[in-house]
C-alpha cells in the first residue's frame, strides 16, 4: 500500500531512531555546563523534524536543565531580535 505522504514513513523511523540518539544526548553533561555557566535560557532554532523534536522534550528540558528553554523556527528567531 503506497503512503499518503513520506513523512508516515519518516513517523514510522523515529521509533528507532530516538533510543540512539538519546544514549549520544549527554543530556547530565550539558545540565552540568549549564549550570557551571549560570545560562539561564536555551534557544534552539531549527525548522522541520528538528524544531518538532525540541517542541517534544521542551518542558523535559526545562525541568532538569533547570532554564527557560525557547523552540522557534528561523523566521521566528529572526523577528525577535
């Protein structure tokens, strides 16, 4: 049966992806740097899967980077400044 779109199969590839990518995140290193730093808020700027997966984790993020963290797309981060 032929998708209706490339993206269900895209959806269909993150189920395998994601543990990977989690085990590489070094996600308590980068809580630690932040903290060392006293960086109090994280922009991430993507577009696509990207800026979807940031949405995802977003208020994760929050909780144990202990920062503001803000998810925008290029426009977006571009009208800001």
């Amino acid at each position: 049966m032929q998708e209706r779109s490339i993206m269900w199969k895209y959806i269909r590839e993150e189920v395998e992806c994601l543990p990977t990518l989690w085990e590489y995140a070094h996600l308590e290193e980068v809580a630690k740097e932040l903290a060392a730093k006293q960086i109090d808020k994280v922009y991430y700027v993507a577009s696509g899967s990207s800026l979807n997966v940031a949405k995802v984790v977003h208020s994760w993020m929050e909780k144990y980077w202990n920062c503001e963290v803000v998810c925008l797309a290029p426009l977006e981060f571009k009208q800001r400044q």
